[in-house]
C-alpha cells in the first residue's frame, strides 16, 4: 500500500491560484426583509480538492432579479483529492421596495432562486 502526503500552498504562492464557477448546491434565506435591512444568504457549494475555497460571487442585475454565480479559488500544488462542501454567507439588501429575485447558478442551464419581499 503507498501513502501519499499533501499539502495545500502558503500565503507566499500567490501566484499559484487558478479560478473557476462552481455550482451551489444549497441556498437558504429568510423571505422579506425591510428596505435598506440587509439580510444573509447561505450558500453551499462544493470544491474539487482540499485546497479549494471561496473567491467571489460574480453578479449580473436585470431590475428586480439578480444572477449570481460562485467563482472558487484553488491554491496551486498537491492537494487532497477529498471533494470539499464550503458555506458562505451572500448579503442581500436593497433599498427598492418590491420582490427580488436571487438566482444562484446550479448547473450550466439551472439556478436555484430565492425571493425576497422587501417592504
């Protein structure tokens, strides 16, 4: 039997990070909220590799609907192959009174959509 030793990067391997979208699998928030209240969003989503984690979300608006996608970030070098599910929080708030609607990218052709009422 071999064994195989890894480890993720240090902070001194900046150069070493490579990006990609990541699907969320899970998305949970309350339903309404006051206008200028922010509230929080939990998102899941999985990563590749056990030097894989959270980098950004990347959002396009289109008036009361927002398209949100997760871009991971995966420090360069050896790491455990153990696929890896990771929470972060997304703050929602806006001003404008009305129902939002937060799609959060799933698949290539599917979202998992949250409405908030903002009153």
């Amino acid at each position: 039997m071999m064994a195989i030793f890894t480890s993720c990067a240090t902070d001194d391997d900046n150069n070493n990070f490579t990006y990609e979208i990541v699907f969320v699998d899970e998305v949970s928030a309350q339903s309404s909220t006051t206008a200028g209240t922010p509230i929080i969003v939990e998102v899941k989503f999985t990563v590749n590799n056990g030097c894989g984690g959270f980098e950004r979300f990347i959002e396009s608006n289109d008036g009361f609907t927002r398209n949100i996608a997760v871009e991971a970030s995966y420090v360069g070098g050896i790491c455990t192959t153990a696929l890896q599910t990771i929470t972060v929080d997304y703050l929602f708030e806006s001003e404008t009174v009305g129902r939002h609607t937060l799609n959060f990218r799933s698949s290539p052709t599917e979202f998992i959509s949250v409405v908030i009422n903002v009153n």
